[in-house]
C-alpha cells in the first residue's frame, strides 16, 4: 500500500496494481515496482509502514481500525489500544424483559468462556460418540461387556473436558484465557497448552 503526501498531509492511498496521476503527469505503475523509495518519495509517494505494536489476537480482542500519519518523512498506518472481548455472560435484564426483548436472568450474549466451554463440550461429545456403540451393544447383549481400555477412555474424557471448564471458569481475565489456551515450545521441543489435551483415542 503506497500513500500520497502534498503539503505534508496525506491526500490519497494507492493499492501499487494501476497507474495513476499527480498533477498534470502520469505515471505507470511500475513506479511501485521498479522505482526506489526515495526516488518515490521525491514525487510524494511514500510506501505505508504498518505499526502492529497495539494489534492483539482477534479471536480475544476487537482491534481499532487502522490510522495513517506521515511523519519523520515516513508513512506509518498504526492501531489503536484493543479492547477485549466479554469474558462473562451479559444476560437479560428485567428493563429488557419489560420491553420484550428477552427473559431476565437468562443469556443474552455469550462470554468467551460459555463459548469455549461449549467447543470443548462439542469436541467430548464428539469423541465419545465414536464408541457409543460398545455402551449399545453391552446394553443389548447380555453377555457383552465394554472392553475395560474403552471404559477408561470415555471415563478421561469426561474428566478431561471438566478439567477444561474448571479452567476456563478459573480465569480471571481475557489475558488469562488467552494464555491458558496459547501453544508454547517446550525446551523437550514438544509443543503444549496449558488447557491439556485430551486423551489419545482408542482404535
């Protein structure tokens, strides 16, 4: 991305694909590929330096758009300070019930932590689902058991998605959250999360 700077202010913004005028002259738009910076900037064009000092995760925070500024004889496009996302349900309250808008008490937008739980609830029911046909078939099959690996299995399954949520709802902020749910490399060279895994599945 290329900006165009008159008078020390910025006045257009080019994406460098298309030719384009300045003044009375025309220029092609291999002056975005063949010509130097400084022989660019001698006409006004600087190339847009992008500043992600203030941009964080959006899967956690919303970040601000970005804002231009020319200065130092340089273009720079810059964040704002990111706000997180709500880590707590916002439920009804009893003005919206009056207006109709929903019952007070129950959600009326999910949290970060009742959507994590209930992606990790998903994965454990998903998990366990590939071998509820050994529950069917001892249960149809008077003399079938579930084989005792695949017993232990569904068993840490469970614990491991309670173990999630007991994380989850121990958090304290969004940064908190993050890290639990951020991969790190181990000095062993494996990569991990604080939040675990859960277990290997049976075959």
């Amino acid at each position: 991305m290329f900006a165009l700077v008159e008078s020390g202010s910025i006045t257009k913004y080019f994406a460098g694909n298309k030719g384009i005028v300045i003044g009375d002259t025309q220029y092609s738009k291999s002056i975005f590929s063949l010509w130097s910076e400084s022989d660019r900037n001698a006409i006004g064009i600087y190339t847009v330096e992008i500043d992600s000092t203030n941009k964080k995760d959006e899967e956690y925070y919303i970040n601000t758009n970005i804002t231009y500024a020319f200065a130092d004889n340089k273009v720079t496009g810059s964040y704002g300070t990111a706000t997180a996302k709500q880590i707590a349900d916002t439920l009804f309250t009893a003005q919206d019930e009056t207006d109709g808008l929903g019952t007070e008490g129950e959600v009326k937008d999910k949290g970060l932590k009742t959507i994590y739980k209930e992606k990790f609830n998903t994965q454990a029911y998903s998990l366990l689902s590939k071998t509820d046909w050994y529950v069917t078939k001892a249960t149809e099959v008077s003399s079938y058991s579930v084989p005792s690996n695949v017993s232990t299995y569904r068993t840490n399954v469970r614990t491991k998605v309670n173990e999630m949520e007991t994380s989850i709802d121990n958090c304290s902020d969004v940064a908190a959250l993050e890290t639990l749910m951020t991969y790190v490399k181990n000095e062993d060279g494996s990569i991990t999360r604080p939040l675990g895994e859960f277990p290997t599945e049976v075959v």
